[in-house]
C-alpha cells in the first residue's frame, strides 16, 4: 500500500469538518470494502488498506460522539493537548527586592534631574566652590547625610544670572516641614534668620507646602519650601539667586557679579519640584 492509497482513504474518511450526520459507520466500512476489492483486482495485499480503514472508522465515530449540548461540529485530526508545553522554562516569579540605599540613592538623582529638567530646562549647572564632598560629585548628584537622608547642590546659570538650588529628600517620621523650612511655629521658633523674612503656606498637587522667602542686606534672596510628600518623605528645595557658601553665619559676603535679581528658580517652580511624586523615598 503506498502513500497515495493512505492519503485517499484518510481524505475520504477524515475531511476537515464533521458536521453532524454527513459521516457515519456504514459509510465508513464501505468506503473501506471497496478499496480492499480494488487492491485486490490489481493483485495487492489488502491488510495494509484494512488497517487504515478500521483507524480511519474508529476516529471517524469517535469524532462525531458527541454530547447533546454540542452546537458545533468537531475538527477531525490530532487534537491540540489540554496543557501546552512551553519551549523553554518559564520564568520564575520576579521577587521583591527592598531597594538598596546606593539604588535609592540613583534613582533620586536622576528624578531630581529629570524634573528639573522639565522645570528649568535652559539652565546649565555646576559645584562652584562648594566644598567636600559636594564638589567632588557632578551637579544635583544627591549625597546620603544619613540613613536615607539624602541632599544634593548645585549652582545654576540661566539667561537672568546665576544662583543655587539645594535639594534634601528626608525620612518624614519625626520630621516637620515648616521647621525644615525655616518657619516657626507657637512651640519653635524659626531655626535661623539671616534677615527679613516671611512664612505662607501654599497648597499643589494636593500638599500644604511652606515656602519661606528671605532678604538679606548683601541682596541675597532666598527662597526655601519644603512639603510632606507622602508618608514616608519630607522633600526641602531652598533656591538663591547667589551663591549661599560665599556668605558665613558671621559675615555676609557681597553678592557675586553677574547677580540675578531674584533666585534663578521661581517660587512656583521650588513648590512643583518639592511635589514632585518621584522624590518619594518609597
């Protein structure tokens, strides 16, 4: 029996659809009869036939045993497994890892700097003459002061002149916004005044946010906000139009030339990026 011979009683018996009543046993056992009497007119064996056909008839019957709530014909051939093998070896679950202080650390940098970015985005930045460690790191690389109290410096020029941005991201158990802004409250006076300054609080993104304007007698002005982000962070952002390390506690330098009249970055935009949801120490 050679392959056409299979292929003719598989196509007959087995067409790609099996609706009901268009195949049956009787049909089947025929089908197959009449090929067994044509192999043997030309002189062949008729084992080979009978056996295809009596698979052919057991699948056939098979196939259309079907329940009494079934709508649609079944598909003869081989039938797709239940569970598929996959190729390769699935993945495990991913575990959760805690994140490091050094990943922490990173991955603050870089939304520090990619909100600024969108914020400030004509300004170029430098470390100037902070001294170490500051100085020894880029611009705005955040640095850890203490266990996840992370601050970063930079001094910024923009077409208005040059000033300064420090940015601290710190734990908010314990830590009280306004005081990190320098305002006072009824029980603690402001932590330190250099000159004439006011206290408000303005409301973004849903925050009560300090905002902390100073003037001081060498043309200094200062702006510092800090908000509580979330429950877990207390975000600082104080902006200057000057240098703030040109000046000690003691003596208020004068004012480098060329100077801006006011801090670099606006009040507003101090507010939108101590707000910022990616601060968050998570």
């Amino acid at each position: 029996m050679d392959e056409d011979d299979i292929k003719d009683v598989l196509r007959r018996a087995l067409p790609d659809e099996l609706p009901p009543g268009e195949l049956d046993r009787a049909r089947l056992l025929r089908d197959g009869h009449r090929l067994r009497r044509r192999r043997r007119v030309l002189g062949l064996g008729g084992t080979g036939a009978a056996a295809v056909a009596a698979v052919a008839v057991a699948v056939g019957v098979a196939a259309m045993q079907a329940g009494p709530d079934t709508h649609r014909s079944v598909p003869a051939g081989p039938r797709a497994s239940a569970r598929a093998t996959p190729s390769h070896p699935l993945p495990s679950p991913s575990r959760t890892r805690p994140e490091t202080d050094q990943q922490r650390m990173v991955r603050l940098t870089g939304a520090v700097k990619n909100a600024l970015g969108h914020l400030v985005p004509e300004a170029s930045y430098s470390v100037g003459n902070y001294p170490p460690p500051t100085d020894e790191y880029p611009p705005l690389q955040l640095i850890q002061r203490q266990h996840r109290w992370y601050e970063g410096k930079a001094l910024l020029t923009t077409a208005a002149g040059t000033g300064s941005i420090d940015i601290g991201i710190m734990p908010a158990d314990g830590t009280d916004a306004a005081q990190v802004a320098g305002c006072g409250t009824p029980d603690n006076p402001p932590r330190y005044q250099k000159g004439t300054f006011a206290c408000t609080t303005r409301y973004y993104n849903g925050l009560a946010v300090s905002v902390r304007t100073e003037r001081n007698p060498n043309g200094a002005r200062i702006v510092h906000v800090a908000a509580r982000l979330d429950a877990a962070t207390v975000v600082s952002v104080e902006v200057s139009n000057i240098d703030p390390n040109d000046a000690s506690a003691q003596r208020l330098a004068p004012a480098p030339n060329p100077r801006a009249a006011k801090p670099v970055v606006s009040d507003d935009q101090a507010v939108a990026l101590a707000t910022d949801p990616s601060l968050s120490l998570g």
